[in-house]
C-alpha cells in the first residue's frame, strides 16, 4: 500500500518527512495541501487527518501519524534506516532531533515566513532582526559539530542529518547564507550527493511560484 504525505513544497517540517520517505525505498506519494488557502485551519481538516491543524501528515493504511520526528521514527520502524546503528547513537539522534527542533526549526522557518509570506508592509522588523539575533550562534553549534565530519551523528546520514537540514535548502531569505558557514555548506552538499535527494520544491507539491 502506498503511504501518504500529505504536504507542501513550502514547509520544511514537510521536507523533514518526506525526505527519508525518498531515500528510504518506501512506496509513498505527496498529497499537496493549500495551506496557504487556509486547508489545515478547516474543519474537515482537524476532524479527518490532524486535530493540531498542522502539516505533514502521514497515512500507511490503518497508521496515521503527524510531526515530522514521529514519522521519521516510523520510517525508521519500517525500514530500519535512519535512526543510528547502536543504542548510543539513536539516543543522539534523538537529541539532534529535539535541538533541531528547539533552537533551529522553530525559529528559522518563523523568521523564513515573516520575512517572505507576509505583505511586506506587515513584516515585523524589529522582530526579524531579533530572531536572526538569535540564529547565529545556533548555526555555530552545526557548523562547529559538523567540523571533521561528514554527518551530525555517524558514518551515514540518520534523521538527525534530514531534521536539522529542513530549512537550509530553500532559496528564500531568511538570514541564512551558507558560504558563511563552511562546514554546514560542506554538509549540505553531501545530502544534495545522496543518491535520490531532491530540493523540496521538487519533491513535495507546491511553491511560491505557484501563488506568482
């Protein structure tokens, strides 16, 4: 059976899923949602698929899972890819999964949708500013660890890798340049190596071209 993502190209917890779901060998297909026609805010859509109201969704028959680090340990659970090869590493893992979630997801996708899905006469300066303030040493933590590695956590790429890479593609700006960090630059071009990756506006339905 074929699992479902349901997604969209702009949103890089999105990515975070449905990136494993490329390269793991699964059968699966994006299902595009209009969030930014007000889909996941809809009744049908918090009553039938996520009462958070929040996107990517994953459907596997009887198995319906929504935060991206919940479905990529079920991808992990399926496919036995992705999540370390020893205990100790899939507890690292784990605690890139939380960081990347805490400190650099959270606050790098807000400050990527402030600074290019609002009108510009209501994007916040100050509060840009601020967060981007605050970005710069938590892309100092990355850089700093991926020095001398090819992974954040052992010899192959694991979830850790595909979470804290969600927002590091997109050529929207956000504060984010990667010739200004060499080693995060050097990682990214390894997952862009591995043998099926795609951008996320390729992978997942849905772009701000769509919207012109």
């Amino acid at each position: 059976m074929t699992i479902k993502l349901y997604c969209f190209g702009e949103s890089g917890n999105a990515y975070k899923a449905a990136l494993p779901l490329e390269l793991s060998g699964l059968d699966w297909r994006p299902v595009k949602v209009d969030f930014f026609s007000g889909e996941t805010r809809g009744g049908t859509y918090r009553s039938e698929l996520n009462e958070m109201g929040e996107a990517p969704v994953m459907i596997d028959g009887d198995v319906k899972l929504s935060q991206s680090g919940v479905i990529q340990i079920y991808i992990t659970e399926k496919t036995g890819r992705f999540g370390g090869t020893t205990p100790e590493e899939a507890r690292e893992v784990l605690r890139w999964q939380f960081w990347d979630n805490h400190k650099l997801s959270s606050q790098a996708g807000m400050t990527r949708f402030l600074m290019n899905f609002l009108p510009p006469e209501k994007r916040p300066t100050e509060v840009i500013s601020f967060m981007q303030g605050r970005l710069k040493p938590v892309y100092d933590v990355l850089n700093t660890h991926l020095a001398g590695r090819d992974w954040i956590v052992g010899a192959g790429p694991t979830h850790a890798d595909f979470c804290c890479c969600g927002y590091l593609f997109y050529p929207e700006p956000f504060g984010f340049t990667r010739a200004d960090w060499p080693e995060i630059d050097r990682w990214l071009s390894g997952i862009e190596a591995l043998p099926g990756w795609k951008h996320p506006y390729d992978l997942m339905p849905g772009s701000p071209a769509d919207r012109g």
